[in-house]
C-alpha cells in the first residue's frame, strides 16, 4: 500500500505528463497542406510496409498491416480527404494512432515534427465549402497554419478490419 507521500507524487508525475503533452500535435504533409494531430493519440511513425488489401472497405482504406504480431487498419488520409492518390516513396509513413480501444494506421505523404500549439492560437474553421466533420480547427504557428485534425472524427468505426 502507498503511503499519502507516495500517492502524491505518482498523482504529480501523471499531472506533469499529461502537461507536457498539453498542446502538442504530430504535423504532417499532404500534398501541398501541413495536417496537425493531437500527440496523445500517437503511439509511433513506422515507414510504409506491405499492405493486404480487404475487400469492401471503403476506397481510403488501404487494407491491414502486420505490426509486431498484431493486425491493424490503414487508412490513406490523401484519400480520406478526396485527394488525388500517388505512389508511396521513402518519405511516406504511416502514423500508428489510437482510437478509443482500436489501433489504426494513417498513411501520410511525409511526418514533420512536432510542435505546440495553445488553444488561444486554435481558430475554428471558416465557414466555407469544407468538409468540417473531421477538422478540429485551425492552428496559427508563426506565419504558417496548420489543419488540426480530429482523430475520434476522421476515423468511422466501420473502418476498422476486426483482428482475431
């Protein structure tokens, strides 16, 4: 049993994580637009690997991988955001992401860095023609803006391929 000191500092040690954590978001690039992901849900960056392809998926998803002995889903977010397909390259990676209790694939033309971004720099998306359904907002980084991605939204719970 942990004495009340104990109990303290492991509550400060979770609080100090999840600030450090606070505000930082994996970006990537999509053709020619930087993407922004909140870094919680991130697990790693692997290069891209051999795909199978599952049939009647949708079109964005490419198919599952083998990573480490467990089978996940991969989606292409080029296509996911209607754009046109091209051929992966050495710089194309995919972004191993949880989802609530699933694990899935996002396949990204190339990672970048990651960056923080407070929510007072997080505007939210003009009300244009734009599928807004899986943009969380838009991040201002120094001239540049980011697309900040909604992970829960991007992904349907009918993507995902069910590892036995």
């Amino acid at each position: 049993m942990m004495s009340d000191v104990e109990n303290t500092m492991v509550d400060e040690t979770f609080e100090t994580m999840d600030t450090a954590q606070k505000d930082l978001y994996l970006t990537f690039h999509i053709g020619s637009e930087d993407f922004g992901i909140d870094i919680a849900h991130v697990i790693e960056i692997i290069g891209i690997q051999r795909i199978t392809a599952v049939p009647d998926m949708p079109h964005y998803m490419q198919g599952v991988i083998n990573l480490r002995g467990k089978v996940i889903s991969v989606m292409d977010v080029r296509l996911r955001f209607d754009m046109e397909q091209r051929e992966y390259d050495d710089r194309t990676c995919v972004v191993v992401v949880n989802v609530g209790e699933d694990t899935v694939g996002l396949i990204v033309d190339r990672v970048n860095e990651v960056v923080e971004i407070s929510s007072n720099q997080i505007q939210p998306v003009p009300q244009l023609q734009l599928n807004e359904d899986y943009i969380m907002g838009l991040g201002k980084l120094n001239d540049e803006v980011k697309i900040l991605i909604d992970v829960d939204r991007l992904i349907n719970e009918g993507d995902f391929v069910e590892a036995a």
